[in-house]
C-alpha cells in the first residue's frame, strides 16, 4: 500500500486536469495492479467490482470539481483548496469502504481486520490525494 499513493494522486490529477474520462483506464489499471502486484484472481471482487467503483468515485470527483463546483486547479482561493479537500476526502471515504468490503467479500482479509486495513487505505490515498495530485493537476491543465 505503501507505494500505491502515488498513483492515487496521478490518477485523480488526469482525471482533473485532462478528463474524468479516464475512469475507464484507471478501472483497467487498477484490475491490473492488483492481479500483477497482489496476486489477486482478475475474477475477483476487487479485480471488477472494486476496481469500477474506485475509478468511479475518483471520476466522479473528478467531474464535480471541473464542472459545477469549477475549481481553479492551482489552487490559489481558499473556496478551490476547500472544496478540493472535501470533495476528494468523500471520494476516498467512498473508495476505502467498496476497496475493504471487496478485500472482504475476496477473503483477502478477516472482518476483524477491516478497521486497520480501512484507516490505512484511507491514509494512503489521501497523502496521494492532497500531497501529489494538486501539483499534478495544475502542470497538466
């Protein structure tokens, strides 16, 4: 987990600053990710359904702060940083509760380690979320 945050933060920076059509190759990449790098069946909860929902609570974000909430994407007003870390938060709220319900449902991990597996998603990818993809962002716009 400790080398995914990175790409949390890139993901939501394309997303951001080219178009949150890019959910479909975040759903694809992540699928992958998780067959190459944890040996996870591509058959699995977190292969189809986790991977859809975490690309689509990232893409919908995504789509919220360009459209109607129209962020600028460097950031410079308090309103944009505001929204930004609210918007992005629920996001990640979202993706940590589907990505540990499909760890679950995968039996990669016990129902009793839900918690720490959940607080350190969640940590994960907002370092992501709000230490890479801001910068990102505002370079590819």
């Amino acid at each position: 987990s400790v080398v995914w945050y990175p790409a949390t933060g890139l993901v939501l920076a394309l997303m951001l600053g080219v178009s949150p059509w890019y959910a479909f190759l975040v759903c694809f990449a992540d699928a992958l990710a998780g067959t190459l790098i944890y040996k996870q069946p591509i058959m699995s909860y977190s292969g189809t359904i986790g991977a859809a929902a975490v690309a689509a609570f990232y893409a919908t974000a995504a789509y919220v702060l360009r459209g109607p909430l129209r962020i600028d994407l460097g950031l410079r007003r308090r309103r944009d940083v505001v929204l930004y870390v609210s918007v992005t938060t629920l996001a990640a709220l979202a993706s940590t509760a589907m990505g540990v319900v499909c760890l679950v449902e995968d039996q990669s991990i016990h129902w009793s380690e839900r918690w720490q597996s959940g607080s350190l998603w969640f940590l994960v990818d907002e370092v992501g979320l709000l230490g890479v993809a801001p910068f990102l962002a505002s370079r590819i716009d």
